[in-house]
C-alpha cells in the first residue's frame, strides 16, 4: 500500500511578541470575557518581517537538514496564505530562491482562508501518492501576518475590533511533504470535507478585515460537526471519543476550539459536562500549546495545532491523531493520521519552545508605534527601506541566522540574513 504524509515540519513564532493579559488590561476590556479566549501570548510581526521572513525562517532548518540529492527531488513548493502582497506572483517564487531549490519545480499559491494550509498539504499528498515521480518531494509552506484596520460600515459586516486583537498572530509552518512520513502518516481516504458560502470573515480590501463574529463563531461549530460526521461516513468504524487519541483543531482561539469540542462530545457521544471537561484536557490541550503563545496565524494554524499536539502529547506507540481545519467563507475538512514516537523526536530537534521562549516582549508603547510603523510595508509599496533600528534588539533575539526584510525596490523584495 502506497503510504504519504509528513517527512520533516517546523513551526517560526517570530521574533517579538505581546503579552495578551497585559494587552487586555491596556485596552480596558472586560477581563471576565477575555479569559475565555484561553489566549497567553501574540507573535507580533514587525515591519521588517513579512510572510516570506516568516515562512522561510520555519522552512530553512528543514531543508538544510537534506542532503544534496534529497534537495534536488524537491519538485513542488506551495504558499499558503491570506497575507500575500501580489495579485499574481506566488511568494513561493521567492521560497524557492532563498532556500536554493531546484528549478525543475512546481511553484505556486493557495488563498482559502484559514482552510489554505490544510488545502495545500492536501494538494501535496496527492502528488506524493499519485507516484507521476516517485521519489518525488514537496514543500508546503503556511504563512499568515494579522492585519487590524477593519472595514466600518454596514449591518452585516462589523466586528468588535478589540476582542479580535489579542487573538491574531504572526507565524509560519513549513512541511516537507513525501512517501517517508516520519512525523505524521496520513490515513489515505479518511477525509470528511464540508462547505458552504457564508460571509462570516472576508478581506474585501488589501489591508482591511471584516466580518461577523457570532456568525463566524456558528460557521465554525456547524462546520466542524458535519466535516467529521462526513468522515465518520467514509470511516464507518470512526468514534469520536475513542478513534483519535488525541485532536487537532484550527485555532481562532482555545474557546472556539473547547466549543467545538463540547457540541462534538454533547451530539456524537452524548458525554456528560464532567467527562467533556477531561477529554478536553487530555486530547486537546495539547494541541493548544503552541497556539496560546502565537495566536492565531490563519492558514498555518491547523498544521501548528497539529505540531504542538505531536510535541506536547505522549506517543510511546503509533496513535491516531484527528485533525479539523476550518476557513471562513467557507470551506473546513476532518482528517486523520497516524504519529509515533519518532515524530516527537523529529520535531523536537527544531527546538520551536526554546524559540518561543527567546522571543522579545514588547512593551506597549512599543506595541502601539509598531501599528503606525507597520503601515511601511502595507499592500501595494512600491519602495521604501526598513528602519533597522525600530526594536534593533528583536533581530538578534533569537541567536540564529534569522531572515528580515531589507527594502522594496519598484515592487520588489529584498531580504538580508542577520545573525
């Protein structure tokens, strides 16, 4: 039986970030209804940061771990993302120069939403598994920056702009996609997909966001009961509470996650509020992990769930891990895969909390210049050169040859490796 999934995955969180508590306080919300955003931290994307810095910076520990050969198979890159800043040129254009891969390769991009990563990894597999060149690798990459200047105006479209702040982040995952799936081998055919048009969050403009929070938050659950119930038709034998040792969701924020969780318990295991709140705790939390510290980074999000879920869970033997990705508009999917010891050990080489943990915490004066000072880089810049100076001490934070945004030259990027 032919087998394909994920040979290699790294998740970037950035170089900064912004304690949400302390951001709730700042903005004088109600911290009673924060909390339910089971939100710790926020990467903060600086304005010599973009999703290419981003999804390079999460691909190239993957790629200098191959060999020269192995490199060359390299025959598809794929961005996934909502953040892209050209109409027509796919960022995997520029993945694919940075990184020295291969010309004889497939280059292109993925917008779905927060559906993308999930779309491209998909798309991947089934190039791995339709074996037109056996042997054959892909690099999938997901990468998202939040953007907060939303849309006035009309009844339907309004969100509540402060809540939606502390939850949107900045980051990338990469995945290296092939038929030696040492970190997470997919079940093939095990996959419920399910959508509809709905306008619960949409980008009607290059910078702006807007959308309908409520309707979103009832897109999400109805979407996430009736993808898996799809895959429960094409896996008869699936069980909710006893297939998947552990679960993977699409993280707007944990409280979205934990409703989603409860519905599924409430309707297709009829469990009670006690056993619900364990389950919980024990199959999902895991995957939360690196979502509470990075917040939400739309199509890179389900497959960070995911690393964080592999990391943070416990597999002394192969177990099964459910996966549920969603995208608003809307398109979401269910699926499954099989993760074993040496995936923990794959992942943990890339050390991803020790780089969280070196991150710079930003101040909140910082904070708020950053705001004005992000618009450099906004849609559509034609020229300009990035102040090196602006939070100087975030570009050795890490300590390690980390990729920045140099200047826009008549539309075109240029980037610099710091270290």
């Amino acid at each position: 039986m032919r087998i394909a999934g994920i040979e290699a995955m790294n998740v970037f969180g950035g170089t900064t970030f912004l304690d949400v508590e302390k951001l709730a306080e700042y903005r004088k919300l109600d911290t009673s209804r924060f909390k339910n955003l089971l939100m710790k931290e926020k990467t903060v994307a600086l304005p010599y940061e973009d999703p290419v810095t981003f999804g390079v910076n999460a691909a190239k520990p993957l790629i200098d771990a191959l060999s020269p050969e192995e490199k060359d198979r390299i025959e598809l890159v794929i961005s996934c993302t909502e953040s892209s800043f050209d109409f027509g040129k796919s960022m995997s254009t520029y993945f694919h120069e940075i990184l020295g891969l291969n010309r004889n390769c497939r280059l292109f991009e993925l917008k779905n939403a927060c559906y993308s990563g999930v779309a491209g990894f998909q798309m991947a597999i089934n190039f791995i598994l339709s074996q037109t060149s056996p042997g054959a690798k892909a690099l999938v990459i997901a990468t998202d920056v939040s953007r907060f200047m939303i849309e006035e105006g009309g009844d339907a479209l309004t969100m509540e702009w402060s809540f939606a702040e502390p939850s949107g982040g900045a980051g990338a995952v990469a995945m290296l996609v092939s038929e030696k799936p040492y970190v997470f081998q997919v079940d093939i055919g095990a996959n419920g997909y399910y959508g509809y048009q709905v306008m619960d969050t949409c980008r009607p403009t290059s910078d702006g966001e807007a959308g309908d929070s409520d309707l979103s938050l009832l897109s999400y659950l109805d979407c996430c009961e009736n993808s898996f119930y799809e895959y429960q038709k094409r896996v008869p034998e699936a069980d909710y509470a006893k297939t998947f040792s552990y679960l993977a969701f699409h993280t707007p924020f944990g409280g979205m996650v934990k409703g989603a969780h409860r519905n599924l318990m409430r309707k297709a295991v009829k469990a009670k509020p006690k056993d619900i709140e364990t389950d919980f705790e024990n199959r999902v939390v895991p995957g939360l992990i690196y979502c509470q510290r990075i917040g939400n980074i739309m199509g890179a999000t389900a497959m960070m769930s995911l690393a964080s879920t592999i990391e943070n869970g416990s597999f002394d033997a192969p177990q099964r891990v459910g996966c549920f990705s969603y995208g608003s508009g809307c398109c979401s999917e269910f699926f499954s895969g099989i993760v074993g010891e040496k995936s923990k050990e794959s992942i943990q080489k890339f050390k991803i909390k020790e780089q969280f943990d070196k991150r710079y915490e930003l101040t909140m004066d910082e904070y708020e210049n950053l705001l004005v000072g992000s618009n450099a880089v906004k849609f559509g810049t034609r020229n300009v050169t990035l102040d090196t100076d602006f939070i100087s001490q975030a570009r050795k934070t890490l300590d390690r040859e980390t990729l920045f945004l140099k200047e826009i030259k008549e539309f075109k990027r240029e980037y610099e490796w710091i270290s």
